[in-house]
C-alpha cells in the first residue's frame, strides 16, 4: 500500500537538511574551510574532526538505545518515566563526555603527534571542536523529540539556521584567525542547530532535557527520598 506516500514524502524532505548536519557535518565544516585555509590545514582540520567524531559517535549511541523507551512514554504520556529516561540519559552523556572529551584535550599532542610532528600545533583547535558533542550531550536529544512528535518541519527550520550559519561563519572566521577561527565558526553553527531545536522542544512540548533540568530533578528525587527517610524514621 502506497496510500502515505504525500506524508512519508513530506517527511523525508523536511529531514534532509537535518541529515546534512548530523552525518556530514563534518565534511561541511571542511568544504567550507577549504575555501579559505590551505591545504595542509584543511588536513589538521580533518584528523581533529575525525578524533573528536568518536566521542559524538558514543553519545549518539545513548540516544538511540534509550529512544524506544523515550517514544513509548511519549506515546502513554506519562510524565514520570519521560523526565526520569531524560535525566538518566542526560547524566550519561554528559558527564562520560565531559570526562572522555577532557582527556582527549589533555592528551591533544601527543595524540596528534602521531600523525606527524607538523599536526601538534592541531591540538587548540580539538579543543574548540570537542565543543560539538559537548553540545549534543548539554542540550539534549531535542531533534528526537521533535521527530518522534511529529514536528519535523521545526527540525528543517533548525538545520537551515544552523547551516546556514556554519556555512558564513566558518570561512568568515577561518580569512581571520585560521585554523582556530574554522573550528569556532563550526561550533556556532552546530551550537545554533541545537539551542534551535532546544528551544522549539520547550515551546511546543514543554519538555526541557537538558543537563542542567536534570540536575535540577535528580536533586528533587533526592529531596523527597531524605524527606521519606527521616519520616520513617521518626
């Protein structure tokens, strides 16, 4: 039966320009840098992309494997087991990836030095780009929300705007401080895709999965569970 065609059509397109960002981020960031830098920059660029690609990887992993849970408490609408996924997951990925993303930055140099003695000089700007899954893992799985409630033409406004960002930004940044400048505009791009989606996610479902809300619920869960136990024990 083709009878959905118009809207698994309609869907399809309107999650491309997401797919540009989420899988070929990466090459964007150096087709944009390559019209400005030279090539043996575009090089460091490329392996500090790479490196930093692993850690975006595993927190995506995260949010794939706790997904169907995510959906099917959405489906039920129930609030309680929604806010406690959220908050599990997002203490997952974010502190794993503060921790895993610390240590690569630690140990930048060395790293890159294995390449060659001539990337070393690479290592500010892994610094800058471990910003991307630092983002993904501070914010939250918005584009999930927004895709699994069906709102994915806020998903499109959202790729655009931070495409289109990344795109101006990481040239106009690259022609002024180079190497560093392609890595910070990369970052305001993809930091505009995120806060775009965070932002559409609170106005629209009134969900907020980032880090910071889920401090601010495991420090209530932790609340009432002292408050129960002193009761118990008067």
């Amino acid at each position: 039966s083709f009878a959905g065609r118009k809207i698994w059509l309609q869907t399809g397109f309107l999650l491309t320009a997401s797919l540009v960002i989420t899988e070929y981020f990466q090459d964007v960031t150096l087709a944009t840098a390559a019209l400005v830098l030279p090539a043996a920059d575009i090089a460091k660029l490329a392996i500090a992309l790479r490196l930093v690609g692993f850690v975006s990887f595993g927190l995506a992993a995260v949010s794939i494997a706790v997904s169907p849970r995510i959906t099917q408490a959405l489906a039920r609408n129930d609030a309680g087991e929604l806010a406690r996924l959220l908050t599990i997951s997002a203490h997952v990925k974010f502190w794993s990836g503060l921790l895993v993303g610390g240590v690569l930055v630690a140990v930048a140099e060395p790293v890159l030095g294995l390449f060659g003695p001539e990337y070393v000089d690479a290592a500010p700007t892994l610094g800058w780009l471990i910003l991307l899954p630092l983002l993904i893992a501070a914010i939250g799985p918005n584009e999930m929300l927004l895709n699994i409630t069906g709102k994915q033409r806020y998903i499109f406004r959202s790729a655009l705007g931070g495409l289109g960002v990344a795109m101006a930004a990481i040239p106009g940044f690259a022609s002024l401080f180079g190497l560093q400048g392609a890595a910070a505009g990369a970052v305001l791009g993809y930091a505009v895709w995120e806060l775009m989606n965070y932002a559409n996610v609170r106005r629209l479902l009134k969900i907020d999965a980032s880090i910071v809300h889920a401090c601010k619920h495991t420090a209530q869960v932790l609340t009432r569970i002292s408050r129960e136990r002193r009761r118990g024990g008067d």
